[in-house]
C-alpha cells in the first residue's frame, strides 16, 4: 500500500513560523513533525510515500532526501504557487498512488494511531475510511457522526472530528481535475451521505496542530515524554 503525506499548504495560522520553514519541517520534541510520520510509516512496513510539495517545497525535498533514511522510496508531487487544496493535490497525485487504496495523512498533525492497521482495513463497498477523533478545544462542533457499525454519516449528534488520516480508493477522485484546486471536506461530506465512508475512533493522543500555540504545548508533551539523554 502506498501513502501520501499532504505537505503543500501554506500555513496561514502557523505565521510567522511558517514564513520561513513549511509546517512539516516544524519541530516538536526534537524532530520535525513529518519525521515522526515517516518513522512510523516505515514501523508498519510501508515504502512507497508520496508527498505533495508547494510553500518552501524545496526545503521539505532537500531535508527528506529519497526518503533512504527510513527505508523508504519517497516520491514528490509539485504543486503550483497557491498549491491546489485537499483533493486537487490528491487527484494530482493519482498517477504515482497507484491502482489499489492509498493512506493519506496530513502533514501538520501528531498521532500515535499505527499505520499498520489500513494494511488490514477491507473497504468493501466503501470509497474510503476515515480516522475520527474527540473533538478538541478549537473544534468543539466536529465533523462527523460514527454509528456503531462503523459507518460515517452526517448526523448532528454525538460528531467527532477528523484526524487528518484517512484510507481512500482511487475512484473517490476521478472527477476532480489534476490541475484545479478542489476541497476535500465537500466530497466527505458527500459520500458520507449516500454512505460511502465508514471510519474508528481514536482514543489515542491527537493534535491537530495548526497554530504555534498547538506546536509549543505538543513539543513540551513529547519532550517531557522523550526526555534527552
């Protein structure tokens, strides 16, 4: 199975910090966020990664290199000025995903759920399945309800909040256009309806992290965790 970690975004909420360094290449207790990806990507036996690429895409591709540093093939999929949203990235990268269902993570988050698991997931009728979690302080609304056969839906009650990880088949994405920005949270939100997605809820640690604010209070939880030697 091969992933696509998104990494193009600009990062307007994460200002200044994201003026000169991309959200990914962000530290948090000792490493940038996207290693920590990386690393628990290859954990799981994973190989193939894609990684979309816009703002400071060059410092993104000259820190990760081929991705050797993590038994890992990595691939870049560069996205013009502005990048191109959620799902136009993703229908960019459709030629390097392959056939066959895809992970994607976004790049700007930390999340201790393992990998491993979408390798076993059987989407069956489904066209992708999604990660949720508890909603957090900044995202008291949620996104989605999970009922208790797993399936994702839109209802009002009980909501939780996507994490940023989700397991998609190719044809989710065969009418968004390669080269327009289009949004992903539309189509979820679509699918979800006619009962396409089904989803788990993580009760492990998440963050979301979208501000400095977020990326200070993470790297002090994962240092008081990782203390240095």
């Amino acid at each position: 199975m091969r992933t696509m970690i998104l990494a193009a975004g600009r990062g307007e909420r994460m200002r200044p910090l994201s003026d000169a360094t991309p959200k990914p290449l962000l530290p948090a207790g000792g490493k940038p966020l996207i290693v920590w990806q990386l690393e628990r990507l290859a954990a799981a036996g994973f190989r193939h990664v894609v990684i979309n690429v816009s703002h400071l895409g060059d410092q993104i591709q000259r820190a990760l290199g081929d991705g050797d540093a993590w038994n890992l093939k990595i691939i870049y999929s560069p996205e013009p000025p502005g990048a191109l949203e959620t799902a136009g990235g993703i229908a960019r990268a459709l030629p390097l995903l392959g056939a066959q269902p895809f992970l994607v993570m976004n790049g700007d988050i930390f999340c201790d759920w393992d990998p491993a698991q979408a390798l076993t997931l059987p989407l069956y009728n489904n066209w992708a399945h999604l990660l949720l979690a508890d909603n957090p302080a900044h995202h008291p609304q949620g996104d989605f309800s999970l009922d208790k056969n797993g399936k994702v839906g839109n209802a009002a009650e009980d909501r939780l909040t996507f994490a940023g990880i989700g397991l998609y088949t190719p044809r989710f994405f065969a009418r968004i256009a390669p080269d327009r920005p289009a949004k992903l949270a539309p189509l979820l939100y679509q699918a979800a309806a006619r009962g396409h997605i089904s989803g788990e809820r993580h009760t492990g640690q998440w963050t979301d992290v979208g501000t400095p604010e977020r990326l200070y209070e993470l790297d002090r939880q994962l240092t008081e965790k990782n203390p240095a030697p």
